[in-house]
C-alpha cells in the first residue's frame, strides 16, 4: 500500500510520527460499509417503529399509513447520519483524526471553480440525453411525488432536508471520503477506488432506472475527481449539494 501524495503530502524527508497511520485496507473498508449498510437498515426500522408509536398515540383509531411519505424521509434523515458515523468512527480509529481522514478541508477557490464548471457541464449533458430519449426520463414521475407531498408540510420539509442537507453530506462522507480513502490506498489504487465507489454509489440509487443510474454514475465519477484532484471531500459535499438543489428546484418549478 501507498500513501496518495496528493491527498496528504509527506516530504520524503519526514518521517511520519507515532500518530500517523495508514488507511484501512481494501477488505476493513469493505467490511466497514457493510457495517455503515446494516446500520442504515436498522436506523430505518428504528424510525419507522418510533413513527408507528406516535402515529398510535395521536391517531389511536386510524390504521398506519407504513406508505407514508413523511415516514420514508423521515427514515432517511435519521438513518443516513447513523451509517455515516459508524464510518466517522472507524476513520477516527484509524487517525490521526476523522476529519483528516475523510478529508474534510476547505478546497481551494480553484478547485471550486473547476468542480462546479465539471458538475455544471456533466448537468446540461444529462438534460441533453434525456431530451434526446424522453422514454427515460424519469423527471416526470419525481415532480409527481413532489406535487404528492405539496399538502403535507411535514413531508416537505423533511423533503429538502434530506435532499439538500442529509444526503450530500452524509452520501459524500462515505463514498468520497471513507471508501474512497480506504480504497485508494490498497492495490487498486486512486482510479480502481474512484471508480469502485462509483459503482456503489449508483448501487445504492435502485430507485432509478438503468439510464438514470448511469447518470447517477457519471455524477459520482465527476464527484471521484474532484475529490482527488482537491483532496477534498469538503468539495464534493459542496458540488453535491448544488446539484441536489438544482434538481430539486428544477422540479418544484415544474409543479
């Protein structure tokens, strides 16, 4: 295993002190997510059984909606946060901090530039594709669910919450900053992690159909530069969080 230079440079005349360490390796890393993932689910069942309680107590006669759009945004809020900590606790075992780790740092204003210019250019190619092939364009059924919550301002706000706050942090937390970290230092390297971590990102998007997946794809390698080229994950969080307000701006205007 190699140290990535460009994330964290050593000078080849230091010696790395007794707080120094080196990533997880490839299969820790890989044992870990499934860790962040089974958390996730658990975190879910939790939410929606504490959901349940409270939907009993306030309506004791009315049957539970387990459908509810309210209690499937509420379940990501809470759960995605959970399987991110479990990862922010292993990289705060692996040192010298979880911060430095994950690369949480402010990026450079050229590197912003550059990543929103990349994410900018990667949005109109996707609204260009799916102009080109309207069949799979599955913009139309996302402004029918979010035309579906306009009645429900519990559902709403959770809604931009979890779009717009829970999930760039959280999803860039543990694709571009812990699998992306583990994985760049083991055999495949810093292209074999950007890439890898792509594929679970976009795995973890099953809600999509295969063209919309790949876009999912696409954004996620654009998001593996940029992490890498600014050593930022602080970045990303940023780039994804612009992209998930754009979308969701784009369909509430369409309502």
């Amino acid at each position: 295993m190699t140290m990535i230079t460009t994330t964290y440079p050593i000078p080849l005349a230091e010696t790395p002190t007794s707080t120094d360490r080196r990533a997880w390796g490839f299969w820790a890393t890989l044992g870990w997510f499934g860790g962040s993932v089974a958390t996730y689910v658990a975190a879910s069942a939790l939410a929606g059984f504490v959901y349940a309680i409270c939907w009993v107590l306030a309506q004791p006669t009315v049957p539970i909606d387990l459908e509810s759009p309210t209690l499937m945004y509420l379940a990501t809020a809470v759960s995605m946060p959970a399987a991110a900590l479990l990862l922010m606790l292993a990289a705060r075992r692996a040192g010298p901090s979880a911060f430095a780790y994950l690369n949480l740092t402010l990026p450079s204003r050229r590197h912003t530039l550059i990543g929103l210019g990349l994410t900018a250019a990667f949005w109109c190619a996707s609204v260009g594709f799916f102009y080109l092939f309207p069949a799979y364009d599955q913009a139309p059924q996302l402004v029918q669910e979010y035309r579906a919550i306009l009645g429900n301002p519990a559902a709403l706000a959770l809604y931009w919450i979890t779009l717009a706050i829970t999930a760039p942090i959280f999803e860039e937390i543990i694709f571009r900053g812990f699998l992306m970290r583990g994985w760049s230092e083991s055999r495949i390297g810093m292209m074999g992690a950007i890439a890898l971590s792509s594929v679970a990102f976009a795995a973890v998007h099953l809600q999509y159909n295969l063209p919309t997946m790949a876009m999912v794809f696409g954004l996620a390698l654009v998001l593996g530069v940029m992490r890498w080229r600014s050593g930022s994950t602080t970045l990303t969080i940023m780039l994804h969080m612009a992209w998930n307000l754009a979308a969701g701006i784009a369909f509430a205007l369409q309502v």
